[in-house]
C-alpha cells in the first residue's frame, strides 16, 4: 500500500456545494478504513471552508491508529478558522506537523500537550487564543529540532517566545503584503510585538520580518549558529544580531544599522551576502569588512520586496521604499586600516 496519502478538496473556490463535500468525506472514510497498511508514512489534507472540527477529529483519530509519522494540513477559508481536536497534541509517534492557513490553535486549559517524538514543527499563517497558549505547545515538544513559524496576517498574537534547548534549525517570517490594511491598523492601534529567542543549540535561522510596528526580538547567544538569513526592518537590530556573532555563513538586509553604533562584530563570518537597498548600508559593509577578520566570500544583492516600516511617517516611507530604485555606487570609502582578503561578487555592477 502507498505510504502517502494526500487529500484535496474546496480549495481553488467557494462553488463546492455541502453535497459534493459529504461524497468527499465519505470518500477519505472509506479510504482510510480499508486502507491496510499498519504504518502510514505521511498523511496530507487541503481542505476548504466547507471543512469541519468533526471531520478532522475523525481523520486524526485514524492517523493516530495507523501511527502517521507526518501530518500536514492546509485549511483555505478567508471567514474564519477551526479548531483542530485536541486529541492532536497528545500524538506520541508524531514526528512532522505542519499547520497551515485558516487553523485555530487551541489546546483546553486541562490537557497537557505531549508530543514527545515531534522534531519538526510549521505553524504558517495560523491563529492562536493567545501567547501562552503558544508557549504551551513548543513545550510540550521536547525533541524539537525544526520550527517554522509564519505570521503573516496574524493580528491576534503579537508577542511569542521560542525557548526550545533542542532546536536546530528556526524561521520566523512575517511578510504582510496587504498595506491599506495594515496602514489603518498602525494610525489606530498600538503594536508593541515581541519576539524571545533562546536556542542554544540552533544551527540555522531564517529570520524575515518586512513590517515593523514596534517589532522588538530579544535573543540570547547562539554558539552553534552556522548560517543565518536575516531580513529586518525594526528600530532596534541589535538585540539579535548581537546574539548571531559566531555565525559563519550571514544574508543580511537591515533597515536600520544601529548594529554599526553598538559596534557588533562577526569574528567567525567566512561567507557575507549584504543587500543594499537601505540607507547607509555602504556604513554597514565598511562596518563588518573591518570586524570579520576571517571573510573570504562577499557578495552584493538588490533586494526586491517592499517593506513596511514604522520608524518614519506612513506617507514619507512608503514614497521613499516605492521609489527606491538602487543608485550607482558614488563616494569612497573610508580609511580602513585592515581588510581582510576576500572574493567580491555584485549584483550592481
């Protein structure tokens, strides 16, 4: 028997009716009833509006009898979001999940979440009750080694903390792209989002988060850190960068370079992939080319994507990010009493 299934229905448009949907349902029943292997590998729903808790309780209860390895669910529905059940996180043979859109994550104030063979964990796009409740859940994953978490179109948590000693590999993205909604939100609320970062373990970290409204990311050091993607348009970079000094491997794109003030230095980075599409960037470059002793691989790049950013005016920044098309390299540099040898690529010459 195939040791995947993957399950799609009402995902493209609102026309299914509940009719087509009940023939889906009894469909993925029957499937999963006579289907007889003992273990199934990885099971996947992409599932629409019409889809239900009911539905998925019966479909994770079966996954949990044939000992599912991997889950992955895709739930599409502009409205509103449902609740998994919670029999989902006390899923011991549980090694992937990944949640994705239109999900309410809730676990009941009484239920102590226990996925203690889970490694890697995505939580894209989904909604939680609240902050702790997030917290409850990464620590009920004690082997985590792998955790994406997307929080694009997420207005509902504003803080999260990630304190996992075991995780490998961390991306946390937020690249919200709808600007009227998010200009009235910043003109008539206060954000003041909070990311905790503690792995000391982490080996890899993809961090991008294009909207700042009051973004703050505290982190400790991370020792073990090789490669690390950032992209940040926030007030206050240093707070994490300070926390990425023995990476070996940076992509870097900052709004703010602050870290230049803080004199935050890279003395383990071989390998510099910078963007210059901020202001004073070529301040940022001077700044790391002299506190990397070990670089050996530079590399320029033109970011392409927008950014929205609180640190000026709505009407001045988004004029000035709208039109800002990168200029010929002009001026020098300053007197630098040592660079390190290294091979230059660009995308601006």
């Amino acid at each position: 028997m195939v040791p995947k299934l993957d399950f799609e229905h009402g995902t493209s448009c609102y026309d299914d009716t509940k009719e087509e949907y009940t023939r889906f349902c009894q469909y993925v029943d029957r499937f999963l009833v006579l289907h007889k292997s003992p273990v199934l590998e990885t099971l996947m729903f992409n599932i629409g509006f019409l889809s239900t808790t009911n539905d998925m309780s019966t479909w994770v209860r079966i996954a949990i009898a044939r000992r599912v390895r991997e889950l992955e669910i895709n739930r599409y529905d502009v409205d509103k979001s449902f609740e998994l059940p919670a029999c989902l996180y006390t899923f011991e043979n549980l090694v992937v999940l990944k949640l994705y859109k239109s999900i309410l994550v809730y676990v009941p104030d009484d239920l102590e979440v226990s996925l203690s063979s889970l490694k890697t964990l995505h939580l894209l796009c989904v909604e939680y009750e609240n902050e702790e409740l997030h917290r409850r859940l990464l620590r009920g994953c004690p082997v985590l080694e792998e955790l994406v978490v997307d929080k694009t179109d997420n207005w509902s948590v504003r803080s999260s903390s990630v304190v996992i000693p075991s995780l490998e590999r961390l991306s946390v993205l937020n690249q919200y792209r709808d600007y009227e909604a998010y200009t009235d939100k910043l003109e008539h609320e206060s954000y003041n989002d909070r990311v905790t970062i503690n792995v000391p373990s982490l080996k890899y970290l993809d961090y991008v988060d294009i909207v700042d409204y009051g973004h703050l990311c505290l982190s400790e050091d991370m020792p073990e850190l090789v490669e690390a993607h950032v992209k940040l348009v926030c007030k206050n970079p240093e707070k994490l960068m300070r926390s990425l000094t023995a990476v070996k491997r940076l992509s870097l794109c900052l709004f703010n370079h602050s870290m230049v003030q803080h004199r935050i230095g890279f003395d383990q980075l071989v390998h510099l992939e910078l963007c210059g599409c901020s202001p004073k960037w070529w301040d940022l470059l001077t700044w790391i080319l002299k506190s990397s002793p070990k670089l050996q691989v530079l590399k320029l790049n033109q970011c392409q994507e927008e950014c929205f950013c609180s640190v000026k005016p709505i009407e001045r920044w988004w004029e000035e990010l709208n039109t800002c098309p990168i200029k010929p390299i002009e001026g020098r540099w300053g007197q630098l009493s040592s660079v390190p040898e290294c091979d230059v690529s660009s995308q601006y010459f």
